[in-house]
C-alpha cells in the first residue's frame, strides 16, 4: 500500500529517473554494494539480506538507525559488520584452530540469498 | 522507537535488556557499566597509572575513550605488526585518536614496532617458525604488552575484550574442555607474581554491537576491516553461533559469561568444609609454577618463556 503511494506520487511529479531509484546499500566484508527497492523496515532489509540485527549496525547518511525506521529510496545506507578479531591465544587454544587458515565455513560467506534456512546456523 | 529515559527518538534498541536509548542516554548506560564493572571486579582507582592495549579497532579506542572521559590516567600501547596493507591503515587511525581526543587528556600514546625489534613482520615471524599467525600474534602482544606495563611502571594494563569475546572464548574452552584456561576468562587478572602487570577487561559488560554504536556515535574513526590473518578463525565461527542464539533469546551471552563468573567466584569462596579440597586461586597457581625466564627474566612455567623461545626459533631458521 505504501508502496504503491510512494510510485504514484514519484509518477505525479514527471520524474522517470525518480522511479527507478533505489535506495543503495554498502556492505563491507567483503566491501560491496548492492541497490534495494524501498520503502523498507531496517529489520526487513536485514532479514531479506540474511543479516542478524546483533552482528551488525544500520547507518543512514552518519546517523544510527533503529530497526523500525523505514528506509527510503533515496537514502544511502550503511551496515556496518560489528564482529572483530580471532586470534587464537594461548589461554584460549581451541583444539584444531588453525588461525590464518582460511576454512570454507557459509557462515564467513557473503549472504545475498534467502534459500539458507535461518534455524541451520551449523556447517 | 523511543529512549526508554528520556522518550526522545533512540538510535539503538537493546533487546537483551529490553530497552531503547537516544545518544545520550546510550553514552550514560556505556559509562554506568563499564565504572561498574571497574568497581565490581576492583579493577583500578582514579589514582592508579593504566596502559590500554590499542590496535586501531572499535573496542581499544572506545575504551580509551571511556577511561579518559571517566576521568582516569590512561595511556596506551600500539604495538604495530608490520601486516602489510593493514597495519600502516590502523596505526593511522590511533595516531589520529591520539592527536584529537587523547590529547586533550593529556594522555600518550607508546607504540612497538615488531619489525624493528623482533627483526621482522608478523607474517614472515610465523612462517620461519611454523606456527600460525594469530597465536605469533598473541605471544608477541601479551609479552610486550607486559613487559611495557611493568617496565614503564605502569599499575594495571586494559584491554578492549567486550561481552562477545569473553563468551566466545568461554563456549570454545568449554566445547574442548579446556578446563586450565577456564581460570583466565574472570575480567580481573591479578599481577600474581614480581613481573606480570595487572590485566583488566572493563567492557565486558558489553557487547560487540553496544561498543560497535558507542564508536560511532562518538565519531570515533576505527578500522571497520577484519584484520586479514583472523579469516576464518574458530572465534569468529563461535560469534557468529552465540548470535544466532542471541537473536532467538536475547540474554543469552550475558546468561553464559556471567553465569560462568558467578559459578566460579562461588567455588573459589567454598570448598574448605567440603569433602573435596577447595580450587586452588589463579594466584596460588601462579606463585607455585612460574619464575623468571633465564634470557629476558619475563614470568613463564618453563626455563626459558614462549617468546623467547620463539625468537630463538626465527633467528635459526632466518640464517638457514
């Protein structure tokens, strides 16, 4: 419904280039972006992602988002990955860490599609 | 959404305590827990000299933040490890936090540089020795970080570990059973013998995503990109599992560290009139297995202590 007012008032005031925005996204590891249709919760933008709200923060221009605020198409938006670090220590040695070695775990891998079921969070 | 105190628009919602908070009032409940958790664990006083370990990233520069804006006598100690591409990006970034807020402060910041002194880079360290890089790493910054702390006088030494580090590494130990570690993961690590500095944990009330908004919202520039040498690392893998439970159960991380907190803080007070003899202390352990290590006189368990042996170990395989 939203949707269709927000078209409808783009397609009343003549602009084509208007219609076809979206609103553009800058993910970072790796760093990329990617162009989504709006008006959208942040909650769902997370969600159609395959995103968690707690491993990451949703900026728009340089303010802080909740995850209620709609976002636009005419907005750019961040979301930062909150989740640093990994060394393996000494008073923390996990059997068969390997550190630098690179494991081929989905989880580490860029989401883009929604075919992963959220509950099977396991390799 | 709106902040629960002050019914202004929030700019962060915090499920695992139920709450909203505006920017304001989300610096307030930042700093009410981490003068908590200073408190609570009797980490240091106003008086007490404190080394922060900086590494560019969102935790160590927040922390100095908030030790600094707490009013405490905090420096802190870069130490640079020479990883191309990215070490030269996040000393920049302390250098300037030091410049702009510590500064003010009149705080300094030290900063070692491993090439000079160890004679090379992190990565080409780990390869003449055959160990991965990350645990090169940790020896290399727990024993300078150490050495400067005691040598420079300094009465306790910082770190930035948040409320999602101290889990992750508990469900790793605990998935292993690595029950000798389980000792190390309290917020408070006395300086047990002549020769180790105090180490403290005061974020670990918070979590990745709570010190994560603090930065930003006090335009604290850090360095967003994961260091390259961590990809892949188990720790990582256990963040991202506590999430997904986090998510479904919001509580859950705090749940498991303090949990884990409480349970060993109760062993440690009973015991005596138990049929079973009482957990030794940290402490006690220490003062029973360490000395000073016969080369640079560093505490250690063995003669001669991991990062000398290391050393000793890149010097030989470096004239091969």
């Amino acid at each position: 419904m939203a949707d269709s007012c927000l078209r409808r008032s783009r397609l009343q005031s003549g602009s084509a280039q208007a219609y076809h925005r979206r609103m553009k996204v800058h993910l970072s590891h790796p760093e990329r972006h990617v162009e989504v249709k709006g008006p959208k919760r942040v909650k769902d933008l997370l969600r159609d992602l395959n995103l968690l709200v707690e491993a990451h923060l949703v900026i728009r221009g340089d303010e802080l988002v909740t995850e209620d605020e709609l976002l636009r198409d005419e907005d750019y938006v961040e979301i930062r990955p909150v989740i640093s670090g990994g060394s393996a220590d000494e008073e923390s040695r996990v059997r068969g860490s390997r550190g630098a070695v690179e494991t081929s775990y989905r989880s580490l891998l860029p989401r883009t599609s929604h075919l992963v079921p959220r509950t099977n969070f396991l390799p | 959404m709106n902040c629960n105190k002050c019914k202004t628009k929030a700019v962060i919602g915090l499920p695992r305590h139920n709450a909203a908070f505006c920017k304001t009032c989300f610096n307030t409940f930042v700093h009410e827990q981490v003068a908590r958790a200073i408190k609570g664990e009797r980490m240091f006083g106003r008086d007490h000299r404190i080394l922060v370990a900086v590494s560019g990233g969102k935790d160590s520069l927040a922390l100095w933040d908030i030790l600094l804006k707490l009013g405490y006598k905090a420096d802190a100690l870069y130490v640079d490890l020479g990883i191309p591409g990215y070490s030269a990006k996040s000393r920049e970034k302390v250098q300037r936090f030091a410049d702009t807020v510590a500064r003010t402060h009149e705080a300094t910041l030290l900063i070692h540089k491993v090439e000079e002194e160890e004679g090379a880079g992190i990565r080409e360290l780990a390869n003449l020795i055959h160990r991965p890089t990350c645990s090169t790493c940790g020896t290399i910054k727990r024993y300078q970080f150490n050495r400067t702390a005691v040598e420079q006088h300094y009465d306790v030494m910082a770190t930035g570990h948040n409320l999602d580090d101290e889990a992750s590494r508990l469900l790793g130990n605990v998935l292993h059973w690595q029950e000798d570690y389980l000792d190390k993961q309290g917020p408070s690590l006395p300086a047990s013998i002549e020769g180790f500095a105090k180490k403290v944990k005061p974020l670990y009330r918070l979590s990745e995503r709570e010190v994560a908004a603090y930065s930003v919202l006090n335009r604290i520039d850090y360095i967003v990109d994961e260091c390259p040498m961590a990809k892949g690392s188990k720790m990582l893998l256990y963040k991202e599992v506590l999430n997904r439970l986090e998510t479904e159960s919001p509580g859950t991380k705090q749940a498991f560290y303090c949990g884990f907190l409480e349970k060993q803080a109760s062993a440690l007070r009973q015991g005596s009139g138990q049929a079973q003899p009482a957990p030794t202390s940290m402490a006690e352990k220490d003062r029973a297995t360490l000395h000073p290590c016969a080369t640079c006189g560093q505490p250690t368990t063995a003669e001669i202590c991991s990062y000398c042996k290391m050393m000793a170990k890149a010097k030989a395989g470096s004239t091969r």
